[in-house]
C-alpha cells in the first residue's frame, strides 16, 4: 500500500496560482507542479471538508479550479476526535488562536494515521519550532504526528 499525504490548501494555491515576479513564490510554484506532475502518484491522497471550503474562497474562475482538481479525493472526516486534538493543539502548542483552521488540517493528518501533510504553510503547520510539541501532544493522545512538509521535501529521487 502507498504512502498516505494529506493535500493542504496552500498546495491547491501554488497549483493553480497565476504567474508572478516574486522568485521565491514562482519556484515555490514551480516546485509544487513539479511534484504534482511527478510525484503525486506515488502516494494516496485525503484532503478534507476544511480544505474544500478554503479553496471555494476568491477568484470564482480559480476557485472552480481547486475544486476540480480535489473532485475525486477521499474526504477525512473532521470528527470528535479531530475537533478534540485540534483544540489541544491550540491550547498546549505555540499555535496562535488564529491558526485554529492550520490546527484543524494537522489534527485530521493526524487522527487518520497519514504519513504527510503537505503544505506550503510554513508559519504555522511546516514550521520546525511548532512540531517538536505538536508531535508531543499527539502522542499524548496516542497519535503519531505525520511529517509535515513542503512538496520539495516529497520529490524524491
């Protein structure tokens, strides 16, 4: 059986994101489609109900987009216990109260035993000085934090 990845909304974002002069957000870009292209297939995709109400958000013609592209994925649910572990993670880690959606998509990674959630939030979700406790604080509940990391870090080979 494959890897599991949970599909963040930032990733949907730089998928289907409109050229840009700023270097690091066109490779990032670039990255993202790259692995898309290449890597995706590799592992089984989730995504969940959170995530398909964030990329509904904006530009309609975009937004139809993302929701095409999510069409077929299993959706996770958001259930007790990702409602339960998201608020632990709110209250005991350095999230700030306002990452309360970030700490919905780690805590659904979490509770369905995925092995990554890929993301490009890196302030709050793919952040090294946030996972050492979010890590802790799963394991308190008996779950195994999946790494969380960018689509560079899934390229492989």
């Amino acid at each position: 059986m494959s890897e599991t990845v949970y599909i963040e909304t930032s990733i949907l974002g730089y998928l289907t994101a409109r050229s840009t002069k700023n270097l690091i957000i066109a490779a990032n870009m670039e990255i993202t489609r790259d692995w898309w292209e290449l890597r995706r297939n590799a592992f089984t995709l989730y995504t969940s109900e959170a995530v398909l109400d964030e990329v509904a958000q904006g530009d309609p013609a975009i937004a139809a987009q993302r929701l095409d592209i999510l069409r077929d994925f299993p959706l996770l649910a958001l259930n007790q216990a990702v409602q339960g572990l998201a608020a632990q993670f709110l209250a005991r880690s350095n999230l700030p109260l306002k990452a309360n959606i970030d700490a919905i998509h780690i805590a659904a990674a979490t509770v369905h035993g995925m092995d990554y959630l890929l993301t490009w939030n890196c302030k709050h979700i793919a952040n090294a000085q946030i996972q050492g406790k979010l890590a802790e604080i799963s394991l308190d509940f008996g779950y195994v934090l999946p790494v969380l990391c960018t689509p560079n870090e899934l390229m492989g080979d």
